[in-house]
C-alpha cells in the first residue's frame, strides 16, 4: 500500500521520515519530492474559458449601481437633473469600487502566510502499519493525506 502526505517546507518533514525510518521502514520505501513554485503570477482578470473564483468586477458593479440609483433619486432636487446624476453616480461606483478591490488584493497579498502543500512524501508500507504510519504523518503536521 502507498500513503502519500503534503507537508510544508519545515523540520517536521524531516522528522516525519526519521520517525517513519525508527518504526521500520526502510529509507527505499519512502521518497520525498519538492513542488516547484509557480513562477508567472496568476492573472487578475478571467476569461471564458477560465476562472480562480476571485470576481473583480462584482463589487463596483454593486457600488456603481447603488450610486446610480443615489445620484437618480438625488438629481431630482438638483440642477444637473436625474439622468446625468445617475451616469455621474454609475461611472464614480464603479471606480471607487474598483480600487477598493485592488487594494484588498495587494492587502491580500501582503497579509498573513497562506499554507501551501511544498513537500509531497511517499511512503510505500504494509497493511497493518497503516494507523501507525497515519498517526506519525499527522504528528508531524501533515496537510493532507491518502492511502492507495
């Protein structure tokens, strides 16, 4: 049976393996392989074809259409009349909504340490040191895990 685990980049892998290696397990039943990083930064914006789920235009479509109803119902009382208030709110939404988007990407990527699966760890065992072999991974602080 395999046991494949993620781990993050830390001492803990490497202290996962010695405890593997102390329970039995010899050093050609296990391998640890590194992930590469990706390089090219992901895109911001989506296509048809493709989405990561982060939508940058809903929240200054949202601001752009309360601002177009604010500055129709307002351009009633003043001089410019509801029409061009409503355009003058719609296109200040949209804009407003659209840096308070970016910004909350650049806060987003500058704030707090994602945890990310770097280290993919095979361990080839037999079936009965399956919960053995489960508990020292999790131990160790593993992120994910299977068994095949």
């Amino acid at each position: 049976m395999f046991v494949i685990a993620t781990f993050e980049n830390s001492i803990y892998i490497e202290l996962a393996i010695t405890a593997l290696e102390e329970q039995g397990i010899s050093k050609e039943m296990i391998l640890a392989a590194p992930l590469e990083k990706r390089k090219k930064l992901r895109g911001l914006f989506d296509s048809i074809h493709k989405s990561d789920g982060f939508s940058l235009f809903d929240g200054p479509a949202i601001l752009g259409t309360c601002l177009m109803l604010l500055g129709a119902i307002y351009g009633y009382v003043l001089e410019w009349g509801p029409i061009i208030w409503g355009i003058i709110g719609a296109i200040s939404g949209l804009l407003i909504g659209f840096f308070i988007k970016m910004l909350m990407l650049k806060i987003n990527k500058r704030g707090s340490k994602k945890i990310t699966s770097e280290i993919v760890l095979m361990v080839r065992c037999e079936e009965q040191k399956w919960e053995k072999v489960e508990e020292i991974l999790w131990d160790h602080l593993a992120l994910g895990m299977t068994k095949i």
